[in-house]
C-alpha cells in the first residue's frame, strides 16, 4: 500500500531532451593530435532541462537523427555550448564534492561516517521528497564509483517524482538524459543498500545537487511537431542544423565590395518576427516533398530570399544571399535526406534553382557587414553546413 506519492508535472518527453547523452568531449589534444576524450555531458543537460522547465519555456525539440551520425548537436551548436558551460556550472556547486567523498566511502556505517546508504536515505532522500512536495523538481547526484579513478562512471538527472510504500519500498522518478523521451526510476527496498534504475543500470545512492537557474536562449514559443507536413502557404522559421541559428533578415543592406546593396539574410541567435518566412508555392495548401520548387518570402519586409552569381558574401566571398523585392529568378528546390513528403522535423536543403547552390551558414560574423550575426551564403556542393530544419510552423 502507498503512504506517499507525488509528481511534478514534468515530462520527459516534453520538457527532456529528444537525444541522448552521448557527447565526446575533448579533453586535451597531444603534441602528436591524438586526443583525450570524456563521455557525456549529463549534468549540463540536467541543468539546461530545469533552466527551460521553471520559468515555462520549451526545450528545442531538435531529434537526435538531425544529428546522425554522431546523435548530438555537434560543438558548433549553441546548444551543445550551453550543455558545456551548464555542465562546468554544475561541477562549481559545494555539493558537486560528494562525487568525490561518497566515491571514497564504503556504503555501509563506519565508527566515523553513515556510509553511502544511510546518507542517501536518511539525509537526501528526505530533501527530495520535501522539494518534490513544493511543486519543483531537483537535480541528483547519482553515484557508483568506488575509487577516484571510475568517478567519471557518475552520472546526474532530475528528479520529478516518488513514491514510497507501506513496505518500506522507496521509488523515485527521473528525467535520465541517457534515455530520453520516457520516465526512468530508480527502487530500493528497505533492506537494500542499492538503487535499481528501470533502464538497467544499479547506483549505490544519491544526493541533491546546488543549482541555481540561468536564463536559456529560447528561439522557439511554439515549436513545431516533428511530425508535422509542410505545405504552400506556410509561415515557418528555418533553424540551420550545425549552428541551431534561425535564417533571418533585417532591413540593412549589404556594404562590402562587391555587394548587390540589397538587405542582409544572416543567422540570428534570438526569436522575433524578422525570423519569419511564407512559403510560397504552385498552389496554397499543398503538401510539399522533396523536389517540390519554392520561393521563400520574408514576412515582416515582404522580400523575398535572393541568390545571384558573381555577387560575394562578405566575409567567406562565398556567394551572397540576401532579400530582394523582385521574386520572378529566385526559386529554390527542397532537398531531403530520402524522397517523400517535407516534415518539420527533417533535414532539408534548399537548392537555389538558377544557379543550382545550396543555402549554406557556418560560424562566420562581422559588427558591421552582418550586424554581428552569422553569415549566410550558397555554396556550388552539398556539406553539413547545407541542413536546415523547421523550427515553427504555422
């Protein structure tokens, strides 16, 4: 029989990540280039997932086969940059010491120390339960390590929900960003030592994680379901794959030798309605697909997405993409990974139809050539930085 049970109302399918923590960071690169790598980046995404869920903001609902093969965004991205600076955060708390000191320790009471098992069920287990009880999730400290050299073998995720049974039985529910998408929990009995994960894995116990909120970028209020077909006559904000910045134009002309004088088309790192695009086709409400042809109209200044060959980007002399007020040359061809129908979650290029190069971005600014955004460019041939997916739709 229960005695307690509480949820927030966080779900991991919503408010989690829609990849996996399967990161490789480089930790140091030899003289000879061999590197040295760590795994995973759990406490990062721990935190960002309770940066997104407190104040009520979507988390991106980017996939993991956007990624592929690698499943993450790549080091490029903001977001694997965010995941990065909230992981170093997350080991700068007081209480990020207790990987060390509870990896040190036995599990059972010495004359000195409770052990790992009584401080997790008589000191943590109660702080997660009461903060659980005011309505706010908390991120844990799970511990499995023995000695300093498997500390890495740690791992951290939000705690959301628990139960506890007449029986003694104790459940606690996580966001485990090693299995994303659904709930994990982890089960002692009263007389076990250890904790049983639902995804397969044993911890010797936990601790409450210090943390203290940081506002996330947010490019998205609505973000599309991946699901979703795109068709003639849709608005959609476009977000470039590698970089996760949204295809933008403002009302600034190009200025470097060599420009057309038109208005500028960069990547932004922010969500405003300079983000926005009509997707105009042969006919409006038309479901779209790979090889259908389209023209791409910039809402807010009714231009429309321009490519001409001979004219330079500004910083790369790639060639330029701006916005134009004539729209009869400037068609572009969807590109997917597969033929079929254009879904909001797919990899998609667009293949500018009169001089047949790919819209492309990469990491690349200027103060004033792209008003210190991301540049934006074609290129003649396909490369990573040639996927873009839907970010909104309507």
């Amino acid at each position: 029989m229960l005695l307690a049970q509480r949820t927030v109302a966080f779900d991991p399918a919503t408010h989690g990540f829609a990849f996996p923590n399967a990161f490789v960071n480089v930790a140091l690169t030899l003289p000879t280039g061999a590197q040295i790598t760590t795994a995973g980046r759990c406490g990062g995404m721990a935190y960002a997932a309770l940066d997104y869920f407190l104040p009520g903001q979507p988390v991106p609902r980017w996939r993991s086969d956007l990624y592929a093969p690698s499943r993450v965004p790549p080091d490029s991205n903001w977001l694997a940059q965010y995941f990065t600076s909230r992981l170093y955060d997350s080991f700068l708390t007081g209480s990020a010491a207790k990987f060390v000191t509870w990896s040190l320790h036995s599990d059972d009471p010495t004359w000195v120390f409770k052990g790992v098992t009584r401080w997790t069920k008589e000191e943590e287990l109660p702080r997660v339960m009461a903060s659980i009880d005011h309505g706010r999730p908390v991120v844990l400290g799970l511990v499995v390590a023995r000695s300093l050299g498997a500390i890495g073998d740690n791992h951290q995720v939000v705690a959301y929900g628990y139960e506890r049974s007449e029986d003694g039985t104790v459940v606690v529910t996580i966001y485990d960003n090693n299995t994303p998408g659904r709930p994990v929990t982890l089960t002692s009995l009263v007389d076990q030592h250890d904790w049983t994960a639902s995804n397969g894995r044993t911890w010797r116990g936990f601790f409450v994680q210090d943390y203290t909120p940081k506002s996330p970028r947010l490019l998205a209020h609505d973000p599309a379901d991946p699901h979703a077909a795109v068709s003639a006559g849709d608005t959609l904000t476009l977000s470039h794959v590698w970089t996760g910045l949204t295809l933008h134009s403002h009302d600034l002309p190009y200025t470097h030798p060599g420009s057309d004088r038109l208005q500028q088309v960069t990547g932004f790192g922010g969500s405003d309605d300079n983000n926005r695009w009509l997707l105009a086709g042969t006919a409006a409400g038309s479901a779209l697909a790979h090889g259908s042809v389209v023209r791409l109209r910039h809402v807010r200044t009714g231009r429309w997405l321009h490519s001409q060959t001979g004219v330079p980007s500004p910083i790369s002399r790639q060639q330029e993409v701006s916005a134009i007020d004539d729209d009869s040359r400037d068609t572009w061809r969807v590109e997917l990974e597969q033929p079929g129908p254009w879904l909001a979650g797919s990899r998609v290029r667009l293949v500018h139809v009169p001089s047949g190069t790919f819209l492309h971005s990469h990491k690349g600014s200027d103060p004033v050539l792209t008003a210190g955004q991301q540049e934006v460019t074609t290129i003649p041939g396909r490369d990573p930085d040639g996927w873009w997916t839907v970010l909104e739709l309507a």
